[in-house]
C-alpha cells in the first residue's frame, strides 16, 4: 500500500515572511518539497494542506491535491498533527483515500526544500520493515553537541548544562558520543498514530508519534529546514549549485 504525502504549508511565519512560497534555487520553495514527494517511490498521493491561497495555486498547477486549511489550524500556535489529521479526514471524506488502519502516511514541511533524494522512501522502508508507529528524520549536532553546551547565570559565570565537569571534559569532536536532532526532512506514521488511536501514548504535542519511535539519518547539512533569513540563502546557494551541475 502506497503512502498519502501530506504537505503542510502555513501562511504565516515571523521568522521568514512567505517562506512557503518565497524563491529558492529559481523556483517556489513549496515546488521543491512537492517533487520530492511525487518522485517518491513509496507515495501513491500528494496532497497540500494551507491557508495560502498562492500555495494553493502553486500545488493545483503541478497536480496535486489541495486541502483548505482552516484559520483555528493555521495560526502560529496550532499543531502539526492536528493539521495533518484534517487533511487525512478531509481526503478519507472525499473519497480519494479509505481508512485503512495500517495506512502509511507520510509528513512533509513546505519549508525544508533541500532534502536527500531518498529520505522519504528510507523512511517509509523503516516503517514498513519494523512495524513501528512512526519514522523520523535526524541530524547529527555536530559542534552543537548536548556535552557541549553550558549556563550563564546573571554574573555571566559559566556552568555545565549538566553534571559537574564543563563539557563532559571533551574538548575534541570527534571524542563526543553520537548525537542527533530532528532535522523537519520527513515524518512517516501510521495512520493509527496520526489518529491518536494506540493505547498506553502519553498526552502531549508529540502524542502521534505513538509508542515505538524510529529513526532514519541523513548527513550533516542534507536537509535544509527554513526558519530565518540566512537558512533561506543556504537553501538557494545549495540549489542553485546542484543547477549548475556541483
């Protein structure tokens, strides 16, 4: 069974003003995320779920389905799943997906136009092999290790972040233990986690997640997740030069 793709895109946003649809690498930002989804081996349908009418007419334009997203889910504290539950519920409704229960489904940011060629699939796979409840997408920190970060108090005296000793008494790279963040490149679930429907979950904004967790790795610097004007210039210094054939 192949994967419903559901793209979120919000209109607003106070770090990038229009991220969503602002130029990157010669093309919308949205238009990036939308190929990777259709050229995704393990996805059947692609839908774009915003309240930004140009987004909207962007995603009609290459083909995909569109889902108006209502403004009690698109203000800057609404949730992410509860975004994508409405698009489920809205596709289930129109008929073009049935609600079956192992439904694999798959997350996608309209702002992170840089990501690996084979992340989705990669994830999906993992979904599929390990019968989890859900698959997300990590980056090593790198530098930005957990060991490595510390406390200022008022005076400016500095303290480890945790424990006793400043930096774990690591002063080489690549000494740290591995350490991942999530990196926005990619969500695969299980409809039933993105329903909330597995018993024994927690409350709490990552409760459709469900309970068995996993991960797939992309390389330091592979997915691009716009959140402030200079991670707008990376992502159109990255596409641009992969236009150019570097």
């Amino acid at each position: 069974m192949q994967a419903a793709a559901i793209i979120l895109a919000r209109a607003g946003s106070k770090g990038v003003p229009g991220k969503n649809i602002a130029r990157v690498g010669g093309r919308a930002c949205i238009e990036w995320t939308i190929d990777s989804a259709l050229h995704s081996r393990g996805v059947g349908l692609v839908c774009v779920s915003t309240d930004d009418q140009a987004a909207l007419a962007i995603a009609r334009g290459m083909g995909v389905r569109t889902i108006d997203r209502p403004a009690d889910l698109a203000h800057d504290t609404a949730r992410i799943d509860d975004a994508a539950r409405h698009a489920l519920l809205s596709l289930e409704r129109e008929g073009h997906l049935a609600a079956y229960e192992r439904q694999p489904l798959v997350i996608l940011y309209a702002n992170v136009p840089v990501r690996p060629a084979d992340l989705i699939d990669r994830a999906l796979d993992r979904l599929a092999a390990s019968g989890c409840d859900s698959v997300q997408s990590y980056a090593p920190v790198g530098k930005h290790h957990p060991w490595w970060t510390a406390r200022l108090d008022a005076d400016a005296r500095v303290a480890p972040w945790e424990g006793d000793v400043l930096n774990h008494g690591c002063f080489r790279r690549q000494d740290l233990p591995p350490a991942y963040m999530p990196d926005g490149g990619v969500i695969a679930l299980t409809r039933r986690a993105l329903l909330r429907e597995i018993p024994g979950v927690p409350d709490g904004p990552h409760a459709f997640f469900g309970l068995d967790r996993r991960g797939v790795v992309s390389p330091e610097g592979a997915v691009v997740d716009i959140d402030s004007p200079i991670d707008l210039l990376v992502a159109d210094a990255v596409l641009s030069g992969r236009g150019r054939g570097a």
